[in-house]
C-alpha cells in the first residue's frame, strides 16, 4: 500500500500548522463560529448534536495495521474508546473537542492519515471496490490510478469551492462493488475487445434528496487520458453548476438541466485544452506508485488441518460461507470482519476490537485491512490455512458474526442520535430488526438481504440502494419511516421503489417483518433471494405484505 514520501508529510506539516493556529483564533474569540466553519469543515471537523465530529480520510478503504492501531489510540485518548466507520470508507470521532484537534490531526499525520477534504464543497475522499488487489474478478487493481486521483486533488486551487461536494469511485470489476454509478465521476477499469486496458467514464450519479444513477459519458478512455479528462469534467462543472440553490447544485442535476449530449461536447472542448497542460508527469507518477500495491507471492501451506477443522465445526463452516470471498490465489480468500454483531451500532468498533483486527492483519494478511462500503473490516489476503485459527480469536473480541450479507448485516448511518442534519434515528431501528430475526433464527433460512436506513434525505447510508430500503423522517414531530424496495448496489445498479405511506418508530419493526416472513412463503425454492423474488413478482405482492390491511390504491407516488 501507500506510504507518504517528505512532500506528503511536507504538505501536512504546514497544512496543520495552518489550522492550530486557525483553533486558537477560535478559542479565544477572534473568529466567530460563523468565520470558523468554512475553516473546520476543509479540514473534516463538524459541529454534530453533542459535540465535534471528525471524520478522517481512509484513502479508497485502505489501512495498514500501524494506521489502525493509531486510530485506536485517538479513540481513547481523545474520544470515547470507539469510531464509527462509514459508508464513505472512512471514520468518524463523534466526541471531539475543539482544543484537542490539532493534537490529533497532528497524531494522524504521523501516522500517514490526515481529514483534509473529507467535507466541504469539494473533491471528497476517493473510494473504491475493499476487494482491490485480491479479488479473482477484477482486470486490473484500482488503487493505483485511485492514489493518483487522491494526489492530483488533494488541495487543488481551481477545486476548493465547487458548487457542491463532488465524489469519485473507482472499481476493477465488472460487478462494481465501488457503486461507480452512484457517484458524480465513476471510472471502471475494463479491456475492450483487443485486450487493451481503457477505463468508462461515467459522470451525474448520486443519492440524497435526488437519487440518480451515473451514465456513461465516455466507454473507453485510455489511462494517459483520465487526468486530463477529470479535469475537463470538473472545469465544466465548477463553471455550470448551480450556487444559488445547494438542492439544485450537483452534477448530476447540470447533467439532467443541459442533457449529456450537450454536456459531453462541453466536456470534450476543454479536454482537448487540459490534455496539453498534462506533460506525461501523471502517468509517470501512476508507474511510480504501482510498486506499492504489488501482491506479494502466495505462501505455500498445507489445507489438510483446515478441511478438517471445517469438517468438524459447523460454526467454522458457516462463518466461512458467509464471511470470505474467492481470491486471486486459489488457497486465500478475503475475509470479512462484521462490525455488525446483533445488537451492535453498525459500523462502530471499540479501540479494543480495533488493536485486535490490526494484530490478525499483521499474522494473517500482510498487514493490511480495508474499510468496507457496508461498514465492515476487510481482510484482503488470508491464506485457508489460517482460517480456523483467525475465527478463533474473533471469537474473543464478538467479531466472529457469521452474517456478511444476511438481514442483521445492515448498513445503517448515524441518525438522529449523534447528527444534526438526521431527522430520525437509524442505528435502533437497525439494533431492533437485528435482534428480532436473531430471535426467530431465521437469518440464514432467508438468506442474501441487503438492509440499508439513512436518517434523513440525504441518503448517507444508501437506503435508495438496499433491497429494502428504510428513510426516517420527520412528519408533524414524529419519526416516520418509509420503504423502498428493490434497490441494489452491485451491477446491474438500481435504485429502490417507495412502497407506499410511511410507518411510526412502533410500526416498522413488524413491518419488516412481515415482509420478509411474506417473502419465505412467495419464494420459489431457497436459491431464490429476496431480490429475485422482488424482480420476478414485481412490487405488488410486496406492499400487500406492508398494508396488509390496505389495499394502497393511491401507490408510492402518493405516499407521505
């Protein structure tokens, strides 16, 4: 992976020297809150309900074992002994103090972290697919030409005041675990009929009060090219998008206002500016930095220990179903960590749980971990050997939850108990749906189920892409939460339907289960998910199950 050379932590060095003193200026009152905000926020402070956030950058979900542990460190020094991972790839401090940011950017850096752009109208923190490197789908490794993206950003003069924040994901695969189509610029790396490596470029995607999905502004752009055209993309953009209203500011509406068509021939007369002003140093630079990223050579093991052990405990076995994906080398596989416990704040892990995960990366995966777009730790490359004896000490610190991808693996932002933009909660919903399907034991009986429930419009847990999707919101001082269903984030991307009027904090538990408990009797046969279900049936069967006791004449387009 990446580490920072003397220009990086050259640039942090002045960057935090900056913002200490901007701190200062603030605690003694020469600058007003109003002044301090714009200040704050280029550097990942927030002011939430209770207290300071900071949100760090986790550079497309990558982390070496050293990094987490430096964040485990900040959680307790300064914190509570927690952070809270995000469907951002990143983590968030939700007790901060004021007087001690500086210290613990100051920390960060050393550590090869800092929060620069992680809010703002800016270019936000580049993600990409947490399988990066080691998945067996994949053309080719996105991280590289993700770091490139990161540098080439980061602190860009023409860039800091956009219209509005801007997101870019970058993915190998053709099944888009980065949800490329979601974002303002997704690139998907893929080979064209020759077998030469090129990058789709598609641009207007995005969530929140709003929800897009991204088209395809360009198929195949070859990589000496991406720089220069992400350049064009955002000139044209900070020139045609919208400032006088931040709901009408986005890409992705300048794309609906002038059509693609004519957004594409703007696009493409500045590149043909932008490519001159590239002299070739980028790609230079994308050679430079492919090193890091290199996979080492497999270790030779012997699997008869571990199908032995897989033979004689179930709990082993199951976990292993659920919880690793296939590898480039046919003994590994990458294994997911659940943060997501029955019960647990989705996303939350202690400093405790987090020294934990950084030991296992150091004696089972050379020392690296991703952050998951689920919220969820990845661990990359994981010899099968080893398997029995990494679930073994999961099991000490309740991170051994076999559920990846199964009902209580719910993507669930903050809410109303820690932001102040939510207009509900969001992690006791996910806590009470948990809990009651590890009640019933039905959990692995119904299967693959993506849960996801955002606290507010704009969408930071991606309910628009959950198979049942739950948005709280506030109607006359109550929380009320509506469904969307058939949403999915893996290609083919789509975004969910509302089923219809919203439900009480009371009414959504048993309206959940009733869904899914409708879904086991409409199903097929067991290989049938509850999404194939959903596409084979359509929505009608599945709102009768919600309003049982209403025939919903009046249809989503009319729901509260």
């Amino acid at each position: 992976m990446y580490e920072y050379n003397a220009f990086d932590q050259g640039f942090l060095t002045q960057r935090l020297k900056q913002f200490r003193a901007q701190v200062a200026q603030r605690l003694n009152g020469a600058l007003s809150e109003e002044e301090f905000k714009p200040l704050r926020l280029m550097n990942g402070l927030y002011l939430q309900l209770h207290a300071y956030m900071l949100r760090v950058a986790i550079p497309y979900g990558t982390l070496s074992a050293s990094q987490m542990r430096a964040l485990a460190d900040i959680s307790e020094r300064w914190d509570r002994g927690y952070g809270h991972f995000t469907t951002r790839q990143n983590i968030q401090f939700n007790w901060i103090s004021l007087a001690d940011t500086p210290d613990i950017l100051d920390a960060l850096a050393k550590a090869g972290l800092h929060a620069v752009q992680t809010s703002g109208n800016t270019i936000r923190n580049v993600t990409a697919d947490p399988f990066a490197g080691a998945a067996a789908d994949e053309v080719e490794d996105p991280r590289p030409l993700a770091e490139m993206i990161r540098q080439w950003s980061t602190d860009h003069p023409e860039f800091q005041f956009l219209p509005r924040k801007f997101k870019i994901a970058v993915t190998g695969s053709p099944k888009d675990r980065a949800i490329t189509r979601a974002h303002d610029i997704g690139l998907r790396i893929l080979r064209n009929d020759s077998g030469k490596v090129g990058i789709e470029i598609s641009i207007g995607g995005g969530l929140g009060r709003t929800p897009i999905l991204g088209q395809v502004l360009a198929p195949f752009v070859p990589k000496s090219d991406i720089l220069p055209m992400l350049e064009a993309i955002l000139s044209v953009y900070n020139q045609l998008g919208r400032r006088d209203n931040k709901y009408k500011a986005r890409l992705k509406i300048a794309l609906q206002e002038l059509g693609m068509a004519n957004l594409r021939e703007s696009v493409l007369v500045k590149f043909q500016q932008t490519r001159r002003e590239f002299s070739g140093g980028d790609q230079s630079f994308l050679a430079e930095v492919e090193h890091h990223f290199a996979l080492p050579p497999a270790k030779q093991q012997s699997l008869t220990p571990y199908q032995n052990a897989m033979r004689k405990d179930h709990a082993l076995s199951r976990w292993v179903q659920t919880n690793t994906r296939q590898h480039k080398y046919a003994d590994y596989v990458s294994v997911t960590i659940s943060l997501k416990t029955p019960g647990a704040v989705p996303g939350d892990a202690t400093a405790s749980q987090m020294r934990l995960m950084a030991s296992l990366s150091d004696r089972f995966s050379l020392s690296e971990l991703r952050v998951t777009q689920a919220q969820n730790i990845l661990l990359p490359h994981v010899h099968k050997a080893d398997l029995p004896d990494l679930f073994q000490a999961l099991q000490k610190e309740n991170l051994s939850s076999g559920n990846i991808g199964l009902v209580s693996d719910i993507t669930a932002c903050p809410g109303l108990d820690y932001c102040a933009l939510a207009t509900a909660r969001a992690i006791p919903v996910a806590q009470e749906i948990a809990l009651r399907f590890q009640a019933l034991n039905l959990e692995h009986e119904i299967g693959p189920l993506e849960i996801k429930i955002s606290g507010c419009i704009n969408a930071c847990g991606h309910h628009h892409l959950g198979h049942i999707g739950i948005l709280g919101l506030e109607r006359g001082g109550v929380e009320t939460y509506q469904i969307t269903l058939g949403g999915n984030g893996l290609k083919p991307t789509t975004l969910g339907e509302r089923t219809g009027p919203g439900f009480s904090a009371d009414e959504i538990l048993p309206a959940i289960e009733r869904l899914l408990l409708g879904y086991l009797k409409q199903r097929t046969n067991r290989a049938e998910s509850f999404i194939d279900c959903y596409r084979r049936l359509g929505p009608l069967p599945f709102r009768a199950m919600l309003y049982p006791n209403s025939e919903n004449e009046k249809g989503p387009e009319h729901a509260a």
